[in-house]
C-alpha cells in the first residue's frame, strides 16, 4: 500500500492436539504444502519487509522446515520468535512486536492458511488511516468463535470470547476471524494495556477493540459471508475441507482458461499447473510440483503427471505416470505408460502400454509399443522398440548406457546388455540378448538355432 510499510506476524505456536498427529498444526498440508507456507507464500505477495512467525509448540521441526528451503529466495525476511507459554493471542503478537519496524502490522494464523491476497489488500488498505481493521465473517453455526459486538449504528464495539459471552450475545451470528491490522505504534500502547481477567485466563488480542475505541480509532470491519478463506484447520476434517475448497479454487482457475475438465471435482492439483490452449484433462488426474502443458493436449483419466513438460498436440492416454519428463509435440504416451526422471521424448515419438523409460532420449519418431524397459539410453529417430526389449542397464554395481542409432529395428524381446552401441539402420533379430556393439546396415541375431527333431514321441500319446 502507497509508500506505508508493513510487517506480517503469523500466530504458530498452539498445540493443535485434535489433529492427532506428530506433525505441528502449521505443518500439516493442503495440496502437500504445509499450512504455513501458504500463508507465507501469500504474505510475500503483499510485500512486507518482515514476516514474525510466533513458534512454541515443536518450534524446531517448524525452524528447520525452513532453514533448509528456499521460499522465493524471501527466507531472508523471516523472523521466528519463540513463545515458550501459550498465554493468549496477545501475548503471542506481543513477542514479535519487538522487531516489528514498519508502519502498520498484520495479524494472521497458521491455521487459516487460505485467506485470499485480494482480503488481504483490502484490509491493510483500510488499516492506514486512524483505523484498527478486523475481517469479520457471518457464519450458520458460529459456536466456538468471538463474537462482533456493534452498537446501534452499526459500529464495531466490542469482541466477546464465546466461553465469556451472554445469552444474547451467542446468538450473533458475525464473528471474528482474528485477522487485523492497524498501526505498529498503538498497537505496541494497546498490548500493553490487555490483562488476562477472564475465563480462559489468555490475554486476548481481541481486548484491543477497547483500547482502540478508547484512543478515537475507528474500528474498520471487512465482513465475509460463510467464507471458507478464514476456516480455520483445527482437525482432520477441517483440514479435508479446505483441501476441497483449494482444489476447487484451482479447478475453477482452469476453467476460467479455457481447460475442459470432464469432472471438477476430480482433479488435484498440488503444485503449479500451466496449460495452453484446448486442453482437456480427464477425471482422476493428479498434477504434482510444477507441470507445464502445451496446447490441444488431451490427458486422459488416471494420469499422475510431476514435474513435467508437455509440448503441443499430445495425447497422454490413461493411467500413465509422468516424473520429470520433457515431452515435444505430437507426442502419444500410455495407456499405462511410465515415464521417469530425465526422460526426453522428441516429436512425433508413440510409447505403448506398461512401458518404463528412465533416464533416457527418444528421437523424433521412435516407436515403443508394448512391455519394454528403456532406462539409460539414447535411441535415434525413427527406430522400433520391438514388445518386450530391455536395456540391461544395471551390472549390480553401476549403471551403463545403450546407445541406439536411427532407424533401428529392435525385434521383440531383445535384451541390450549395457554398455553396448548399435549404429545406424540395424537389425536386431527377436529374442537376442546383444552383448557386442553392432555396425551400421547389420542384422544382428543373438540366441540359439531353433532344431526341430523329427518323430518326436509327446506325452500325449
Ligand atoms: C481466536 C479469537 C476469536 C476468533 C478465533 C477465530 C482471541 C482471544 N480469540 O480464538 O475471537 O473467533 O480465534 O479462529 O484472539 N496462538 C498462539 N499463542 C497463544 C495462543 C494462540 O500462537 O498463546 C495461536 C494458535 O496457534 C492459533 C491462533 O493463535 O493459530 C488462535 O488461537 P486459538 O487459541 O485457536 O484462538 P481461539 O480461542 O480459537
Ligand atoms: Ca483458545
């Protein structure tokens, strides 16, 4: 926001025991990316000169999740700050206020990892004048939440906890998402002034309301309607539901693009998908880490794709597994093809069902139909992978290369033991196991005569 600076404080320090689990709360994923990092992930985007990130409960598995990963290169920029004693939120921002030296600050949980950069602008915006600004929410069930007490004309009063409020006040359906932001300087004076004289005996961040009040700040609500942006993940089933509403969100970002998706709710994404023009993806697709799809590419149903790139005009058919693959165009993979780290396939090249290429280079126009292993290998343009080859790339100690020239015929069930060169245009005649490199125009035949003995007694008779 215009030349003010802004810090972010991340509450992280509760216990979340209803996961259930020996991860921390912050940790736990949506779309395998902790909580934590979502937030932060979008805190960066606002552009803060620091992101505090309040730790107690296994702060260390929290601080060494990021001490050994690089977040947009930010790690710079974030600060952990310790809370031994779990007192209250208040007491919680108070321990980040210390290295807090922008203009305004703002507030939010670990545990509400999905809040919308858009909300968030909006509220630092509102923050800037002579304003503490809290998002708010009206929820069908707001059991367990502080309730938005406003007066007469329509103004913020007063937060009440839900163990500490009355009758008449439970019945408010508007509560507080806990997310604010103000200025740094008043909210250092109102910390400093909450005391911890009420139920739960917590200092509470939200005793502020008051001290603002009292200082003439307005008090700025945003108001969100049954939002799950601010759902919290306290538990498993929380966390479920706002694992559908990311995937959803991703799901409806695709659409927006021009993707046709045969079922909107059966796809995953747990990464950054990029796609081109007409591509239509089928149900039970999962795309991990960073995938990126060219255009008029069909994805038929079952495909796992990880870190991968897809050129133009490809047909992936279903239940094939993509990792690490570079794919050009014109390309047709699958049904049930395996596709692993450090493969390139180049245009026009059609590998078949149950076929596993690791490590290895396709050529323009390579065939591989049908049941073969290609691992460690370069093969030139336009040959044919018979059903059934091999490339025996494994001694039991160390891995070796095959090279094969172009266009090749490798009858079916050939084994290539590694490291071996066939040249251009040869001939590998079905069944050989091929231990010499082979020149170029050869027919190479490896395996025994067949003898058929004649007046041959079967035990059938
Ligand atoms: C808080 C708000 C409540 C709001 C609700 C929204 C207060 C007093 N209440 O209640 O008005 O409706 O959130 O979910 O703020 N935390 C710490 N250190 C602490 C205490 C909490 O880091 O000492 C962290 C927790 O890890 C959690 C967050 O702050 O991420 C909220 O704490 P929690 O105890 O869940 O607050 P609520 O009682 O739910
Ligand atoms: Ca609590």
């Amino acid at each position: 926001v215009n030349n003010v600076s802004l810090d972010v404080i991340i509450l992280a320090a509760g216990v979340g025991s209803r996961m259930n689990s020996d991860l921390p709360k912050a940790l736990q994923q949506i779309a395998s990316k902790p909580m934590l990092t979502h937030l932060i992930d979008t805190a960066l985007n606002l552009n803060p000169n620091n992101i505090h990130i309040v730790v107690g409960h296994l702060a260390d598995q929290i601080k060494n999740k990021y001490a050994e990963q690089t977040l947009n290169n930010s790690t710079q920029k974030i600060n952990f700050v310790m809370q031994s004693k779990q007192l209250g939120t208040a007491h919680a921002v108070k321990q980040a206020m210390p290295y807090v030296k922008s203009d305004l600050v703002l507030v939010l949980y670990a545990d509400v990892p999905l809040i919308k950069l858009d909300t968030l602008h909006s509220l630092v915006a509102l923050s800037t004048k002579q304003s503490l600004a809290l998002l708010t929410v009206k929820l069908d069930n707001p059991t367990g939440y502080g309730r938005i007490i406003r007066n007469n004309s329509d103004q913020i009063i007063a937060i009440v906890e839900h163990k500490d409020a009355n009758q008449d006040e439970l019945t408010i359906n508007e509560v507080n998402t806990g997310i604010l932001a103000t200025h740094t300087h008043k909210l250092h004076k109102w910390l400093d002034q909450v005391n911890n004289n009420n139920s739960q005996q917590e200092y509470y961040l939200t005793d502020i309301v008051n001290f603002a009040k009292q200082d003439n700040y307005a008090i700025n609500g945003i108001i969100l309607n049954n939002d799950l942006q601010v759902q919290g993940a306290n538990n498993k089933a929380q966390l479920v539901m706002l694992e559908r509403y990311y995937q959803q969100t991703k799901a409806q970002e695709l659409l927006q693009n021009g993707v046709t998706l045969y079922d909107d709710k059966r796809i995953d994404i747990r990464g950054n998908l990029t796609t081109g023009k007409d591509v239509s993806i089928d149900i039970n697709c999962i795309f991990i880490g960073n995938v990126s799809i060219g255009s008029s590419v069909t994805i038929e149903a079952g495909c796992i794709i990880k870190d991968s790139v897809i050129g133009d005009n490809c047909l992936i058919k279903a239940n094939s597994n993509l990792e690490g693959a570079i794919i050009a165009s014109n390309v047709s993979c699958g049904p049930f093809a395996r596709i692993r780290q450090g493969t390139k396939l180049h245009n026009n090249v059609k590998v078949g069902n149950f076929v596993e290429i690791k490590k290895a280079e396709l050529h323009e126009g390579v065939k591989a139909g049908h049941l073969s292993y290609l691992g460690d290998a370069i093969i030139g343009k336009n040959s044919n992978i018979g059903a059934g080859t091999i490339s025996c790339n494994y001694d039991g100690t160390n891995k070796h290369q095959t090279i094969i020239g172009d266009n090749n015929f490798i009858g079916s069930n050939t084994s290539l033991v590694a490291p071996v060169e066939l040249k251009n245009n040869v001939t590998i005649a079905a069944g050989s196991v091929i231990t010499k490199n082979v020149p170029k125009n050869n027919l190479a035949v490896a395996r025994s005569r067949q003898s058929n003995i004649s007046n041959w007694k079967n035990n059938k008779d």
